[in-house]
C-alpha cells in the first residue's frame, strides 16, 4: 500500500516528471475496531505510514454507526501521530453503481454515500471504490449513470462538510481485474470515468491503482522498464486530458509482498 509514488529510473524518451524519486510511504490494511481509533493504534505500531480501514463489513450492506466523538477523537489522534500520517478507507464490496436493477443502484449510492460520510467525517485522505459490473451491457450504456451517482454523492459530502472544517474526502475509483463486465478494466475506461463526472470534481474524485488488478489485465510491470512505461508514458497520456493526477493511491497484495520479500537483494 502506497500513499505517494515509486522511484526508479526513467524509461528512455520518457520525461522524467518532477514527482519521480519521490518518497514513498508504505502502509497497511489494519483492522477498524470499536471506536476506530485501534486501527490508527495498530498502524503506528507495525510503523506503518499510511493505513486503510474497512469503516464497516466489506460484504453487508448496513453501515456502522460512529457519531461525532467517536470521528472527532480519530481525526484528533491522527493529527498527533507521528507515524501514520494519511488514512484511506474503502467502500463496500457491494457497491455497483453499474448495475441495470433501480433497486441495487439506489441502495448503491445510498451505501456510498454513508461511506463516504464516515471517511470524510474522520479526515480519511481518500474512499476507495470498486465501481462495479455493467453485466453485458457495456460502459457506454451505463455511464451516465455512473457518473451522475459520483456526482450526486461529492455534491452530497460538499454541502455536509461545514466550510473552513476539513476538505471533503476524495472517492478513488480503483482499477478492476478485467473480468466479466467489471467497470475500470483499463486506462481508457478510467479516463472516460473521470471526464464524466466533470473537471468541477477534479479535487474530489481520483484513482486507486490496484497492482494485482493490474497485472490480471494484461498490463505487465515485471522490469523497471514496464514500470517506467505504466507510471510516466500511459497514465500521463491517458489523464492529461481531464486534468487528473493519475495515482492518489496504490494497493499491493499480499502475495506480492511475500514475493517482494523472497526476492534477495539486487534481483
């Protein structure tokens, strides 16, 4: 888990942007816990330097609960932590904001929204979203759909957020496998995501780049080379156009880190 970018080295022809070889703080998925202040506790103490909290069951639909003390003690303690110092919380599995039920849409944004409310209410740095399936119909069709959700939702925590209190979170919408009809399978479909919310949500929609997602799409990062190619050719090519930096946020599964740690020094 990454809460900034990846240093390395430049791929040839490629400009070298002026984030590269930036610091990269590493974090973890760590456990909610009653009162949510635990997980900031259980970050700090594995050193951990950006965390993601699950603010409810990933697979149940009704939201916990946390009211004003309980977020306002959790934005206080993160202020005075020396460790972690960003937070992301991810939504619902069981969003889909593509879907063609009326039923599932509205009890998708509704779920989104009450996610929202929550990350925002602890100064999370951003909400993570699986966008969902479009089930055969195509992007085109749901689009708009998708899109005025988004938007509904930020205009939402915008009106909710008092003015000079905090910034409103963020949603990063995270890049899918590449299976069924998931929505956010490539870059295109990223890009078309973002131009369609609008350049009046810039500050408040961006991406999480999943790299096992990623990699189950067919978008190899294996070399140095590869990796200069994702970070510094095709985001920049791809999201220029809407005004969006690319990567707010990376997740890095667990086998990748088992295969980070086998790999000796030098590899």
């Amino acid at each position: 888990m990454n809460g900034g970018f990846a240093g390395g080295g430049a791929g040839e022809g490629v400009a070298t942007p002026n984030w590269y070889r930036a610091p990269m703080r590493i974090g973890a998925q760590v456990r909610a816990g009653k009162g949510l202040v635990p997980a900031l506790e259980r970050g700090a103490a594995m050193g951990a330097e950006v965390i993601q909290i699950f603010t409810q069951s990933p697979r149940m639909w009704k939201p916990t609960q946390y009211g004003p003390e309980v977020l306002g003690a959790f934005r206080s303690a993160r202020r005075q932590d020396p460790t972690v110092t960003a937070t992301f919380c991810h939504a619902t599995y069981l969003i889909n904001l593509a879907t063609p039920d009326p039923e599932l849409a509205a009890k998708s944004q509704a779920c989104l929204a009450a996610n929202l409310a929550t990350a925002s209410g602890m100064g999370a740095d951003g909400l993570v979203l699986h966008i969902g399936s479009h089930r055969g119909r195509g992007l085109d069709s749901v689009l708009p759909h998708i899109a005025a959700a988004l938007i509904e939702v930020l205009d939402g925590q915008e009106l909710a957020t008092p003015a000079g209190d905090r910034l409103p979170c963020p949603i990063l919408l995270e890049n899918a496998a590449g299976t069924g009809g998931t929505v956010g399978r490539s870059f295109d479909e990223l890009a078309t995501l973002l131009d369609a919310a609008g350049k009046a949500h810039a500050t408040t929609l961006g991406v999480c780049l999943d790299t096992q997602h990623l990699w189950a799409s067919g978008i190899g990062y294996s070399s140095v080379e590869e990796a200069d190619d994702v970070v510094c050719a095709t985001m920049p090519d791809e999201f220029d156009a809407v005004g969006q930096v690319f990567v707010d946020f990376h997740q890095v599964s667990d086998d990748e880190v088992r295969d980070l740690l086998a790999t000796p020094p030098g590899s």
